[in-house]
C-alpha cells in the first residue's frame, strides 16, 4: 500500500501541474505572447507585402516597434500595443493593412475574426506554424481573404517553426 500510495501522489502531484497548464491557457496568461520580433526578420517580412502608397496599415501588435518602425514611408501608418495601453481589439477604424505584425498566439482566434473586420485590402502576420489551423483558414475564407503568400522560418527560442503568412482580400488562396 505505501508503494499504491506514492504512485497516487505522483500521479495527482503531476495532474495539478497540468491542470496549472491548462488554466493558462484558459486565462490567456501564456509567455509566447510576449515574444518580440527581430528587426531584419520584420523588415524581411513587410518587403513580401504588397503596400501601396498611402495605404493605411496598422500594427496591431506593435511591442517594440520592430515592424512599425520599418514599414515604408510612404504608406499612412498606426499601431495598437495593449502593454501601451492601445488595446487592438477595441480598434474600429478600417485600415487598408493588418500588418505586418506579430500577433498574441494565445489570442490566435479573436485576432483574425478581427482583423478580417477591419482590413480592406489584406492581413500579413508572423505566426507559430501550429496557428495556421483549419478554423483560422476559415475565418479568412469566409471573409473573402485568399492567403498569397507563406513564408516559412525558424525563429530562435520561439516554439515550433514560424510562417510569415500574407492574406488579401479578394485573392485566392495558395493553399
């Protein structure tokens, strides 16, 4: 019965961390969302998008300003962080762009039934390739959103692969 007993508590011992795990989740505190994009990699990824001059483009996910900061001078430009206190969700201006930007993985869902909302033109994101998911892609099908263009990379100390995606509206999609 001692060694029953061990075996009991180990089990439970390793359920509760799982549980902690899954609470996580459920409350959105998840540390991938923090994640910051490195400079040549955001630049990387805004030359794939097809901006135009005087589109309106809006960082949703703006950190620390590696894609902002970089998109090209001549498109109008904004940004959203939530640690700044510019929550994206509350956002309801229509813009041309959603992106280039590096959006809460955490929050995958609500970011692109969003941002199909407000973009006219397209949706460019930095995303774990595990987002990628089939309710996403269908969200963006839904809303007339084609994905053009994927770009796959490895992003150290970032889990799993990373795509670079870019949706337009009215486009059809690659995949």
């Amino acid at each position: 019965t001692g060694i029953i007993y061990t075996i009991i508590k180990i089990f439970f011992k390793y359920k509760m961390k799982k549980l902690g795990w899954v609470k996580n989740l459920r409350d959105k505190q998840n540390p991938n969302d923090l994640k910051k994009t490195d400079r040549p990699l955001a630049l990387h990824c805004i030359n794939m998008v097809n901006l135009e001059e005087n589109d309106f483009d809006l960082d949703g996910f703006s950190g620390d300003n590696a894609f902002y900061d970089q998109y090209p001078q001549f498109v109008k430009k904004d940004w959203c962080e939530i640690e700044k206190g510019r929550d994206f969700f509350k956002w309801d201006k229509q813009v041309d762009w959603v992106g280039p930007t590096n959006p809460p993985y955490s929050k995958m869902n609500e970011v692109f039934k969003h941002s199909v909302k407000i973009a006219t033109k397209g949706i460019a994101f930095l995303i774990g390739i595990i987002n990628l998911a089939p309710n996403r892609l269908k969200i963006l099908e839904d809303a007339g959103f084609g994905i053009t263009t994927m770009y796959l990379c490895n992003v150290r100390g970032w889990f799993g692969k990373t795509i670079f995606i870019v949706a337009e509206k009215g486009k059809k999609s690659i995949i």
